[in-house]
C-alpha cells in the first residue's frame, strides 16, 4: 500500500483527477469505480476541468459506481444517481448506457443486487477505483462487520453512517436506513484502488486502515492486501498515522 500525503484537500483532489485522467490515457476503454460523499466533489470538477481545457474524452469509458440508498430514485437530490449526475456526467462526454449505478427504486432489491454483480462480472473488472472511507472504516457502504467475501447487497446502514450522512439531507430521519453497496469482494477485484480521504474526522480510520490488523471490524484495513493501491490524503486526514516500520509515506 502507498500513503501520499498532500498539503490540503484541493492538491489531493489535483493528484486524484491525474491519475484518473492517467488511467484513461492509458486505456480508452477503461472501467472507472466511482464514489460519492463529499470527498471526491472537487476530484470530479477537475475531471471536469481536464475534459474541458485538455480535450480529455470519457466518451469510451464505462463506470460503475459504489452505491446508492435503497428508496430513492435518481430524481431524488440526495441519490447518488442525481449526484453523479450534477457533480461528474452532465459536464463530460460519457454516454449514459455506459453509466452504471444500481436502481435504488427497483422492484426487488436482491433482483438488483444479482444484476449489477452480473454487470461487474461482465464488463469489469474495474481497472481504477476510487474510494472514500467512513468515520467507522466503511468502504462503500460495507459497514464494520461486513465478511470481507461479500458481494453486491442490500446493506443495513449504521447509526454512524446515518448521522455522517445527515448533512445531505433536511433532516435525518429522512437518510435512509439501507443501500445497496458493491461488496468488499467486488472491490477488491479492482485491478488498481485510490483511497481519498480529507479532514480529521477521517483521521483514526485512516490509521487503522494503514497500520491497524486486518479485521472486518474496519472494512478498509482489507485494502492493506490489495497489490495496487493508494491512499491519497490531507496533513488532516492522515494526522493519526504512527509512521512506523514497513509503512512508506510520501509527502507532496
Ligand atoms: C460513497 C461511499 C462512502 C463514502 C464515505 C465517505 O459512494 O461509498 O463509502 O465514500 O462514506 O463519505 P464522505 O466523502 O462524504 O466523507
């Protein structure tokens, strides 16, 4: 695992978008793993930026995102759908049938599980994931205690996670109380994983996530054993990290 360490939130989010835009220079075709939250919102204006002034194209690339809330359709502004939708897709040239994100108002939700599995098991795997982390460790919406197994599910969000989330919504008895998440096994099948991470409230996860012990008890720690992965992060993000043997941290 790879620690970079940057000054302030808008520099990662710089760093962030390159290596995003690397990616697609690299490979036109690529498959992106997208994340919501407030984290990568200035990751994605700087996409913006590179698609507008640097000719960047999506136009080949297909996405796949984490998650979304079960019971609210795309129109609902705090979807992650409609999300995705003001902070990335409207700005870019990725066509929509290219866009994935499961339904959270479909009929059935383990129907819309199995189908978005299957749709990772036929256009991935993901050759770049972005990721954030929870206060609690979470990575998608795979709270603390998820089988590192896991695929796609319906997941029971977290008093923890409703609360963090509160802010995106009038009130928080309105959050929703489940979602469906990519599973940590679908993450992990990523050819290459970029965590971001910004703030001191981030910062206990994040050191535990770096040099705690691998356990289900905080989902990220499992990226530990991920061959291609780097965690990008804010002086404040990573204010917890015991620079100690074995772990290379790099400051930008
Ligand atoms: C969002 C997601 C979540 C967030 C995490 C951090 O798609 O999967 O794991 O990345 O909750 O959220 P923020 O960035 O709002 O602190």
């Amino acid at each position: 695992m790879e620690v970079i360490v940057f000054p302030d939130y808008a520099k990662l989010s710089v760093y962030a978008a390159q290596m995003m835009a690397t990616q697609i220079g690299n490979k036109a075709t690529s498959v992106l793993g997208l994340a919501t939250g407030g984290t990568p919102v200035q990751t994605y204006q700087e996409l913006v930026g590179l698609h507008r002034e640097e000719g960047l194209s999506l136009s080949e690339v297909t996405t796949f995102n984490l998650d979304e809330y079960w019971g609210l359709s795309g129109s609902h502004p705090a979807s992650y759908r409609y999300y995705m939708w003001e902070n990335l897709f409207r700005h870019v040239d990725v066509p929509m049938e290219q866009v994935h994100i499961p339904h959270g108002d479909a009929p059935d939700a383990m129907e819309e599980c199995r189908r978005y599995e299957g749709l990772l098991s036929e256009l991935g795997p993901i050759d770049l994931q972005i990721l954030g982390i929870g206060n609690n460790g979470h990575i998608g919406f795979n709270e603390p205690g998820t089988e590192f197994g896991s695929i796609t599910a319906l997941i029971d969000l977290t008093p923890d996670t409703i609360a963090a989330n509160a802010r995106f919504f009038e009130a928080s008895e309105d959050v929703p109380r489940q979602a469906i998440s990519m599973g940590i096994k679908s993450i992990m099948q990523a050819r290459q994983i970029v965590l971001l991470a910004s703030g001191a409230s981030k910062a206990e996860a994040v050191a535990k996530a770096v040099t705690g012990p691998v356990s289900t008890a905080l989902p990220a720690s499992i990226l530990q054993l991920h061959p291609q992965c780097t965690f990008l992060l804010d002086e404040a993000a990573a204010s917890g990290i015991d620079n100690g043997e074995g772990l290379a941290v790099k400051r930008m």
